[in-house]
C-alpha cells in the first residue's frame, strides 16, 4: 500500500472515529434530558409517518396513568420489572440455550427475554425490526438499557414506556390509544381496557383492539387473570402506586 493511500485510510478512519464520538456523546446527552423530557420524536414514530399510519400521540405524566394500566403492562411484559436491573439474564440463557427444569416462581416474566427496560431503550434510541438489524441492535440496545436504569429510574422507564410504545397503527402512548378504541382519557380506563391494550403488543398492526382480533380477544382475559395474580406485590405496588 503506498503513502498516500495509508494517509487517506488514517484521514477516513480518523473522521470515522469523531463521527461515532459525536454520536456516543450526543445521545449520552439526550438520555440524561429524557430523565426529564418526553422524547419529541422517535425512529418508529418516524416510520409509522413515512409508513402512511400517521401519528396519533398525547404524552401524558405519570400521574395521569392508571394504575390499572401499569399493572397491565408489568403483568404482560415484564412481572419482573420492580427487581431485575435491566436485564432478565435466565429469559435470555433460556432464549440462547432452550428451556431448562421449570421452578415455581411467585412472579414470572412474560414478553420473551425483553424486559420493559430493554423495550424503552430500543423504542426511544433505536429502530425496531427483526433479522441482521436486531443483532447489530443489541450492543447499543444494552447500553441505553443499563444507562437508562442507571439514570431514570423504574417510575421513569414505565412512564416513557407507556407513552412512546406503538399501542395500534401510528398510535403511540396509552393516551391516544385509550382516546382511539375508548373515546376516554387514559386515567379512566378499566382493568380490562388496560387489559385489552396491552394484549395488543408486541404487534399493534397484526394483533387489533378494535375491530378486536382473535389473539387480543384471547389474551386480555389472561394478562387480567395475571394482574390479580401478582396485585398485591410489596415492591410492585409501591412502584405502580
């Protein structure tokens, strides 16, 4: 390789490096302000518009959600979610290496080997999707999952969580959704129209509230059954309340 052409590698590599710095730096900087502010717009956000779905989205605080939805979502997703610190590392071992003896367990998480954690970093800093894009996902999938931990805190991730998830075609949040299948703000939803949205996930396009699809129809009778399963909770009800 001649000089110049190793000068030119070292010039690209160089500028390849800052760009990734600059990257690194400035998402670092809009997760601390996340601790505090909605996220104005995210890539699935972005896609449902492109996509033709539109953007339907109300962010709402967190004392403005009913418990009956964050019980709803903690039941589905996530039973785990007071205790773990970010990652369910048994789903995950299970998921890579197949299921092991079964063992009784006063809470179980549902949702695969994603936590509510792991689900809030991918929808607020990165881009959905399955195939090669999931794996190259997973490394900055981790980062932002342990930093957001480190920095939100429980309430805040829930919070983030149930305002920017895709809850039906281009509606984003549990106040749009609620508005769209309930003509009613979230804070007056029911145990079982929490329920019934939740069962929506983790494909809101595929799995419909309304009309009412037959994996939603059968599902939200059991995510019910497993919030009044795991009401009651010392750590869960403490964060939910």
């Amino acid at each position: 390789m001649s000089k110049k052409n190793k000068n030119s590698g070292r010039k690209i590599l160089g500028y390849a490096l800052r760009i990734m710095l600059v990257l690194f730096l400035s998402s670092t900087l809009y997760l601390v302000l996340a601790r505090w502010i909605m996220p104005p717009i995210t890539l699935t956000q972005i896609g449902a518009v492109v996509g033709g779905y539109g953007l339907k989205r109300d962010y709402i605080s967190w004392d403005e959600m009913p418990t009956s939805i964050k019980l709803a979502a903690i039941a589905s997703e996530d039973q785990l979610f007071p205790d773990h610190n970010g990652f369910d590392w048994k789903a995950i071992d299970k998921s890579m290496n197949g299921p092991q003896k079964k063992k009784k367990k006063s809470r179980v998480r549902g949702g695969g080997a994603s936590t509510i954690s792991q689900q809030t970093a991918k929808n607020v800093f990165l881009w959905q999707g399955s195939g090669y894009g999931r794996y190259i996902r997973k490394i900055p999938e981790f980062y932002f999952t342990q930093l957001i931990e480190w920095t939100w805190g429980k309430k805040r991730i829930l919070e983030v969580y149930l305002n920017v998830i895709e809850m039906g075609p281009g509606i984003f949040g549990i106040e749009a959704a609620a508005q769209q299948y309930f003509h009613k703000p979230a804070k007056n939803l029911s145990q079982s129209e929490a329920a019934m949205i939740i069962a929506c996930l983790p494909n809101p396009k595929k799995f419909t509230v309304k009309p009412m699809s037959r994996r939603v129809q059968w599902r939200y009778p059991h995510i019910m059954s497993q919030m009044n399963a795991i009401r009651g909770d010392d750590d869960l009800e403490k964060l939910i309340r």
